[in-house]
C-alpha cells in the first residue's frame, strides 16, 4: 500500500482471508486496497465485514474510518459523514478522535448537501402566551374583569421538532450560493391544572408550524475573510393546525473581523406577511448590530442592539421594538458541563387601540442559561439543557405575562 501497489495488497489480504474468514486487518487491507483501486462497492462490502467483526474500540474506530473513506471516494459524502461521527465514537484515544474530526469537517465542507435536526421537549409555564393575571381593570372603571382560562397563562410540555436540508448550487473556496428547505414544528401537552383551568382548550390549539425555503448567496472578504450574506426566503405559518401567515423575507448580514480576538456584525431584515383567514397583513424592518469578543481570561463575550418597526392594520402586529442583548460563553466546562448565559431586555410601543384604550407599552427581561453535558456525548451528539426565564410587564395588565421554561435537546458537538 505505501509503494501504491493496491493490487498487490488486495492479493496478500484475499490470501490472508482464505486461510481465515474472521481476520478484521485483512478486512481493512483489502477495503483500503479496493478503494485505491477504484472499486468502492466491493470496498464497501470489505468494510462492512471488518466492521461486524471488530470487538474493539481500535477495530471499530478503523472500520468506520475505512468505509467513510470508501463512501467519500464513491461521492456519497452524508452517508461517509455518519460514519466518522462513528469512528469518532470509538476513537481508542484523544488523537484519534481529534483526527475523525477533522475528517468529518473536510468531508462536510466538501459535501454538497447539508441537514440539520433538531428536537427538544421543554416543560413550559406559559405555552400560550396567556395574562400571568387572573383579572385585569381597564377603563377606570373601579373594579376588576375577571379573565377566562383560556387567557390566562396555561402551563405544559412543549415538544419540538425540525428539519434544515440545503444544497450548495455553486461554491468555491470563497463563495457559494445554496438553496435551504427548513421545517418545524411545535406543540403542547397542557398539564392537569391547565386543563381544570381552560377545560375546552388542548394544547395542539396553540401548535405552531412553519415551512420556508430560502436562496441564500455567501462569500468572504479578501482582506480579513470575514463572512457576508444575502438570502431571500419564501415561506408559510400554521397555528393550531390552520394557515396563519405567508411571508417573503429578504435578509442580509456583514462581518468584520477587528483583530485577532474581536467580530463584529451588522443586520438588516425586511419582511412582508401576508395573513390568512381573514388576518391583516404586515410589513416588518429589523436592523441590527453586535459584536463578539475573546477576553483574556477565555471567555467570549457577545453584545447586540436592534430595533424593529412592524406596521399593520391589526393593532397587534402594529409595534415600535428596541431590544439589547448580551451572551457570555465559559472558556472552560464546570463539573463536565460547558455553559453559557444571555440576558436580552425589550421595549415595544404600540399605537393601536387596546379594548378602546389607544397605545400600549410592554418592557420585557429574558435569562437564559444553558449547559452542554460533553460527558455524555454519543456519536458526536451531546444533551443540551436550557433554563429560561422572561417576564413581560405592559401598561395594560391583560399583556402582562411571566414564563418560566426547561428545554432539553441535542446538538452536535462539531
């Protein structure tokens, strides 16, 4: 094999597999010679075998690195991609687990199509948005409406799901352009108080799903090859099971990279909606800022600023927001877990006419905190839990609301 003479090696592992049928290194020889060849199917096939037979990390770590090879040499990159994150599984030690991921990125970013999953069930305060009031007084008036359940905040189990599968349609070094189809969807399992509260409600009345397909070109600067993109997507809403909304998105973000350890970015985002069922449309615009930087002591530290104007006949959607956030990402895992922390305040302000009172203010604070759990990562995937807290506080008491949510899922860890 080091002097390119696969045949040859072929020829002594076949000799090697004839004397006994269960060698697993004479599998792998003659799967790496038959790749070197050409004959991806057979080495495929070879492959398979020694993988059925390994009873080792380091047997198992080799096979799975040779039938990626065989599938990556064939064009077959996303099946050649699961198998790395299983020889990455079995890497026997560090070193070997650094180079199959390795392998894993130079495959992926060769790879023409790419997907995403994602999956997580949440246990959730507030699922429908509802008062975090039982009533509210409005008018002057010296007493107080008492709201029905279904409007005040219902708790329950949100489970989530969805998909992102694109294809780069050109691409070089420096630019490419890709078409991306993305898919979720979300609904509710509404707890036992909930259910006594609101008894006519179900929790899939609150369910919520999207399908969108984006065109989106991106390409990098000469000078520090900080990335740029511009998209344009195209996509459909559903709530509890109806059409709710479609919308045409146009997009376009800038990335500067201030020295070694500092980015920033800037964001702009315009959106049309068109609503169904008798709903109003809208129109959005979002621009946006921020910047990321590494501290001294490791850390990274991530600010942004935005502001949105969204106007539309429904006093809802008809809204003024500012909004600033902040992120810190640990430099280092605590007890195992890598963790990082977000606090975002919003203000809105809407001209509209609420229950014949014109205007309303809404000031809004989230914390989040969330803890990849490395330790127990499993073919490249590590569990990731979330606590999120926010709570909402507006000039009319109905829109008063407080949530308090956990949300466990999977990412990848590369």
């Amino acid at each position: 094999m080091r002097r390119a003479e696969p045949d040859v090696a072929v020829g002594y592992a076949e000799a090697l597999l004839t004397r006994n049928d269960e060698d697993v290194g004479a599998h792998l020889l003659r799967a790496r010679g038959l790749r070197d060849m050409g004959r991806e199917g057979e080495a495929r096939a070879a492959a398979m075998s020694a993988w059925r037979l390994a009873d080792t990390p380091e047997a198992r770590h080799a096979s799975a690195l040779v039938m990626a090879q065989a599938l990556a040499s064939a064009g077959q990159r996303t099946r050649a991609q699961w198998w790395l994150r299983r020889a990455v599984h079995h890497a026997p030690d560090e070193a070997a687990r650094r180079r199959a991921i390795r392998d894993f990125r130079y495959v992926r970013a060769r790879n023409p199509w790419s997907t995403e999953l994602r999956f997580s069930v949440a246990p959730r305060s507030n699922v429908n948005g509802g008062s975090a009031r039982s009533t509210i007084r409005i008018y002057d008036l010296p007493f107080d409406f008492r709201l029905r359940g279904s409007a005040q905040a219902l708790s329950g189990t949100e489970i989530a799901a969805g998909v992102s599968t694109g294809y780069r349609l050109r691409g070089s070094a420096r630019r490419k352009t890709e078409a991306i189809l993305r898919a979720d969807y979300r609904t509710y399992r509404l707890t036992d108080d909930a259910q006594d509260k609101a008894p006519t409600v179900e929790g899939s009345d609150f369910a919520l799903g999207s399908l969108a397909v984006t065109l989106a070109e991106t390409w990098r600067s000469r000078t520090d090859g900080a990335p740029r993109r511009v998209a344009a997507t195209l996509g459909q809403v559903w709530y509890g099971g109806a059409p709710y909304t479609s919308f045409l998105r146009l997009s376009g973000r800038r990335h500067w990279a201030l020295g070694s350890r500092r980015t920033a970015h800037v964001s702009v985002m315009a959106e049309a909606q068109r609503g169904r069922d008798g709903r109003a449309d809208s129109g959005k615009l979002r621009v946006g800022a921020g910047t990321a930087r590494q501290l001294a002591s490791g850390h990274r530290l991530r600010l942004h600023v935005a502001a949105t104007a969204s106007r539309s006949r429904a006093a809802a959607r008809d809204y003024d927001r500012l909004e600033a956030g902040a992120r810190l990402d640990l430099a280092e895992p605590v007890l195992g877990a890598v963790l990082d922390f977000g606090l975002r305040v919003e203000g809105e302000s809407y001209a509209g006419r609420f229950f014949g009172m014109t205007g309303r203010e809404d000031r809004t604070v989230t914390l989040d905190a969330t803890a990849d759990l490395a330790e127990l990562e499993q073919y490249g995937f590590m569990p990731s839990v979330t606590i999120r807290a926010e709570r909402t506080q507006s000039t009319l008491g109905l829109y008063d609301t407080e949530k308090l949510g956990l949300e466990l899922g999977w990412r990848s860890a590369f």
